[in-house]
C-alpha cells in the first residue's frame, strides 16, 4: 500500500539530488568568473563569453531571490524551470572557461613572459587595463631583476627600479596608455626598451672606463654594467698582455693593484647599492686575478688562441652589442637586466659549469 507513496519521495529525492548537485556546480563556477566578468575590461576583450555570463548571471539571481523566500529544500527544489535553468547556466559557464583559457593562453603567445603568471594573476592585470600600476605587484615574476617601474605623473613610464632600489633610466619613454588597454603590448615596449637602455648604458660605460680612474668609474655606473664592462677591459687587456715579454706577469701586478684599489673604496663610505657593486666586483676581479697569475705560469701561452685562454668565460664588444666567448662558443650578451645582486664565490667548479653550459649552447 506504501510503494506508490514510496516511489514519489524516491523521485522527489532524486530530483532534489540532482538539483543539488547541478546548483554547487554553477554556485562555485559562478563565484570564480563574477569578479573576473565584473570588470569592463574583460567584458569588451570577451563579448561573447561576456553574453554568456550575463544569463547565467541572471539565472542565479532569479533562482537565489525565490530560494530565500522559503528556505525549505522540499519548496526551493521545486521552483519552476530550476533544474532546466541549473543545467543550461552549466553548459554556458563551461563554454565560458573555455573561452577565457583561449583568451588567456593567446595573451600568453603574445607575450611568453606571461606564462609565469598564474591564471589569477594574469586575470588581474588584464582586467585592470587602463591602470597600468596594477601590473606592478607582477612584474618580478615576468623580469628577472625589475622589482618597479618608474612612472611620471602621467603614468609614463621612464625607468626600471631593481628589488635593491637600484634605478636605471630608459632611453626611451613608454606610454602605456598608447597600447590601448592592451597590456601585454606596453610589456613588450618594456622588454625592448629595457634591453636597448643597457646596450646604450653599456657602450657608454665602456667609452668612460678610458678616461676615468677605475675607483671612481664603478661607483658611476649601475651594478650590471661595472661588471660586464669591467670583463670587457679585463679581455682585452689579458689579450694584450699574452701577445707581450712578461705580459702577464706585469698585468698580475696591474690586477693586484685594482684589487688593492676595490678595498680601499669598501672601506670608505659607500651607499648601500654601491656596496652590493663592489662586493660582486671584488669576487670576480679576485677570480680574473687567479686566471692571470694562473697563465703566467705557463711558459708556452704566446698566442691568444692557447686553450688556456679561450677556456675563460671572456667578453668582448662587437658594434654596440657584447659576445661572451668561451672556448668554440660564442654566444651574443641577452641585455636582460638582472639588478644589483651580489656573487658567490667562483671556483675552479664554477668555471667547469660554465664551459659545460656554454657547450649546451652551442649544440
């Protein structure tokens, strides 16, 4: 006598099960995509996905407003169309996510720095368009050593602040207002410009070591810049002093010396960037002494093609651009801005990891 009664709460709980199941679905997907389709930005860049959103949007508010008329699971369950309008708000969210992976993955192509950026962190900045400051908080995940950019009032863009507070100037001033709202187009602008600000930074650099004393040329320069300039002269000058009788003997002394020169200046009063420079510059001049003192020991090296020369990490200008040689590899200065950081110490290791890295580079 019971079934028939027994049958009907079987399809009511079914019903409600499914309900369920169906409403977490779209409440969960709902709370993910509602800040994202919230900004304008996205809703222009996306007009179709934002369409889509608009009715689920809808949907959920109607069934959210009846549900907290009467909060009962048996009377919220069995509003008009529910499950219909469940399901359908579920197909729309899933076309929605895939359109906003395509979305997200051809900004990526654009600019391949943004795959270090998590989906929410690249939603953030894109959906923040006319506010190129949002992308501040990112930009160290997608440049290795810019912490800041520098902005005018204007929200122009005139330079690059390093995590230890060191600025370098751009050459040329980016407006990111220009790119339309499309950031990963000024970002690109940034990347560029960064790289040809230290080329220019660079020769400059190596056009003032001629003429001023080293101890204050270091001083004068950003940290990244003292230090390729100064392999720069270091290779040359080592080239200079093989081709010579008791070249390397008297250019170990000429090292010594800057060394000397390095410690006096740690000693003083320097400024905390400064400081970071020259503990870097010390392990390297240190390094590039024990190279020196290390081939003047070899009678036989007369030739700048010796193995045990072109076996050293070595730079050398080529026009306005720097070559890194070693051994048969030669490959062209990145121009990437790494900051003012320090060094660890280089050790015989060190210089086999480089040969070996250098080799990779060349297969």
């Amino acid at each position: 006598p019971f079934e028939s009664e027994f049958k009907v709460w079987e399809a009511k709980l079914q019903s409600m099960q499914d309900i369920i199941d169906e409403w977490l679905k779209v409440q969960a997907t709902w709370l993910y995509l509602e800040p994202i389709f919230s900004s304008e930005d996205i809703m222009q860049q996306m007009p179709e996905e934002g369409k889509k959103f608009t009715i689920v949007d809808g949907y959920w508010k109607d069934i959210m407003s009846e549900a907290i008329v009467d909060t009962k699971a048996l009377v919220v369950t069995n509003i008009n169309n529910m499950f219909t309008k469940l399901q359908q708000s579920n197909a729309y969210l899933d076309d929605i996510q895939k359109g906003l992976n395509n979305y997200l993955e051809k900004k990526r192509l654009f600019f391949p720095r943004f795959f270090f950026l998590s989906n929410d962190e690249l939603l953030e900045i894109l959906s923040e368009t006319k506010d190129p400051l949002r992308v501040q908080p990112h930009l160290k995940k997608c440049f290795e050593g810019i912490a800041k950019l520098e902005f005018t009032e204007k929200k122009e863009i005139v330079g690059m602040i390093s995590s230890e507070a060191e600025t370098v100037p751009f050459d040329t001033t980016i407006v990111p207002a220009d790119a339309k709202g499309m950031v990963e187009k000024w970002l690109i602008q940034v990347r560029d410009v960064m790289r040809s600000s230290l080329i220019n930074i660079i020769k400059e650099s190596v056009e003032a070591y001629k003429t001023a004393p080293r101890k204050e040329w270091v001083i004068d320069w950003p940290g990244q810049v003292v230090l390729a300039g100064s392999q720069i002269y270091w290779t040359a000058e080592v080239e200079e002093a093989i081709t010579k009788e008791n070249g390397l003997k008297d250019y170990l002394l000429k090292c010594n010396h800057q060394i000397n020169e390095i410690v006096e200046l740690v000693r003083g009063e320097l400024s905390k960037g400064a400081r970071v420079t020259l503990s870097a510059l010390t392990t390297i001049d240190v390094h590039a002494r024990d190279v020196v003192e290390e081939l003047s020991q070899n009678t036989d090296l007369k030739d700048i093609n010796d193995f045990d020369w072109i076996a050293q990490l070595r730079y050398y200008t080529n026009g306005d651009m720097v070559d890194v040689k070693m051994i048969t590899t030669t490959v062209m200065y990145g121009n990437e801005y790494l900051g003012n950081s320090g060094r660890l110490v280089i050790t015989p290791l060190t210089d086999r990891c480089y040969r070996t890295l250098m080799g990779a580079l060349l297969l």
